[in-house]
C-alpha cells in the first residue's frame, strides 16, 4: 500500500462480503461484516464479485474446518477488514491479524465503535515487504509449537514474487507440523506474458495506483512458488477465470 492510508481494496471486498450469506460459529457475530463496513463502498466488477462469492467460501471453509479440527491459532495476513474473529469466534481459539499500520488502525477503531471483542483479537502492524511476519507473531503471543491456521485472501498479488517467498518462508518457519496454509493465488493462461498481464490488469482497477497487483502467474508457477517457500500443496480449491485457491502443510 503507498500513501499511509488505510487500504481501499480491503473495504470493497469486506463491505461486499457483508452482503452474502455465511456461516457463522454458535458463539459468532454473524452480522459483524455488516456493522463493521457500515458506509464503505463494496466492490463493483463482475469478475471480482464472482471471486469473492467463491473464495469467501473456500476460506470460511477452511477457518471452520481448521477449528473443527482442534487447531487453535487461526493467523489472517493482510486481513484488511475480515470480520472472521468474530463470526468463527470459539472457545480457546486465538486470532491474530497482520496488516499494514495504518489500515489496522482503522480496523481497530471500527471493531471498538461495534464492541467488538478485541480480547481474542491479536491486531499487529507489519509491512511483509520489510517486516519479518514470524517476528511480530512472536511478540503478539503466537505459539509456534502449536498449530495454526495461516490465512492470505487476496494479498499475495499485492506483494511482488521475492516478497511472496520470504513471507511464506516465514509463516514456515513459525508453522508447527499439523498447521496449514490457505492461500488465494492470482494466475493467468499458460503462454501469456505476466508482465503484460498485470500492466493491462492493473490499468482498470480502480485502486492501481495506491495498491498495485504485482503478482499473477500461470498455475503452474504459482505451485512453484509455494514450493520454494516450503509449503507442500495438499489440497487445490476452486480454480476460476484468474484465481486459484490451495490448502498446503509445512514440507
Ligand atoms: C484486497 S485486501 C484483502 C483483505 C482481506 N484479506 C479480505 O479478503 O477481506 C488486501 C490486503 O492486503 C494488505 N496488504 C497489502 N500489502 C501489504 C503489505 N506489504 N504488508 C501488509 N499487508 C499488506 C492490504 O492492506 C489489504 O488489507
């Protein structure tokens, strides 16, 4: 993100989230989503819409079936505005977000205006181009002898290839054996240029200039990149028109 504001991606994907029905947990706030992007302006294109019904599915999926499974760290990267603290709330499970200063303080003034409880919230500020994201883990609590689940929705894309290795590389190194990673990745046809991709995609996003797409592959490159990292993928989710979703464990 340039400019130190708060991120404008992150309030239209919440603020259309909250518009789509979901599960919740028998402790969640189901109408958090929609208190917490009250006046925020949700995201308008086809083709995003269709993503976010989509993977909104698949990670709701995956946070429930993580807790299900006894896992009780669930860690959302670039969380933006996700209200999944809320909504999957259980007993014993911790959340922590991670994502840049200035968008998580505009995170954490909105959870305090609907009362939310920050008390199983673990907010941190980190910038993955610069910040170690295991660090800051460290000093909010998380406990890298226990599972996690580690969550990136719509940021790797945001980061460019070398930043997308070191942070997977160090949710790796923070990843106890039975943790896992849920990822959406952005990819394009085999046979096109990635460079021309993401220049004519990002000539009609609306928030290019402030928050630039830097990372789209072909699948098969992506796969190859969560590899390198040290993830193994155990799972593949929906893959449509540009996004692929995958479930991977530590190598
Ligand atoms: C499209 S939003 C997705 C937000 C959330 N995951 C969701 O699906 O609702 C991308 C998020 O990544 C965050 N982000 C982008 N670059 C980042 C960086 N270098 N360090 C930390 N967070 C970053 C943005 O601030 C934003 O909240």
């Amino acid at each position: 993100l340039r400019g130190g504001r708060a991120s404008r991606s992150s309030q239209a994907v919440a603020a259309y989230r909250a518009m789509l029905e979901r599960p919740s947990t028998p402790g969640g706030d189901a109408g958090a989503q929609a208190r917490m992007t009250r006046g925020m302006r949700p995201a308008g294109g086809e083709k995003l819409r269709e993503h976010l019904v989509v993977r909104t599915r698949f990670f709701d999926g995956q946070v429930l079936a993580a807790i299900a499974a006894g896992i009780t760290q669930v860690v959302i990267l670039g969380a933006g505005y996700d209200d999944r603290p809320l909504r999957f709330a259980a007993p014993r499970v911790r959340f922590f977000e991670l994502d840049q200063a200035s968008t998580q303080a505009g995170k954490r003034r909105r959870l305090q205006r609907i009362g939310g409880d920050l008390g199983s919230i673990a907010l941190v500020a980190a910038d993955f181009r610069t910040d170690d994201a295991a660090r800051a883990l460290a000093s909010a609590g998380h406990d890298a002898s226990a599972a996690s689940l580690f969550v990136c929705e719509g940021l790797l894309v945001y980061l460019d290839e070398a930043a997308n290795v070191t942070l997977l590389r160090q949710l790796r190194d923070c990843a106890a054996p039975a943790s896992r990673l849920a990822a959406s990745l952005a990819i394009h046809p085999d046979g096109e240029d990635s460079e021309q991709v993401k220049a004519s995609a990002n000539a009609i996003r609306r928030n290019a200039a402030s928050e630039p797409w830097l990372t789209i592959l072909p699948a098969s490159g992506q796969r190859e990149l969560v590899a390198r990292a040290g993830w193994e993928i155990l799972e593949e989710g929906p893959q449509l028109r540009g996004m692929l979703c995958v479930v991977a464990g530590p190598a």
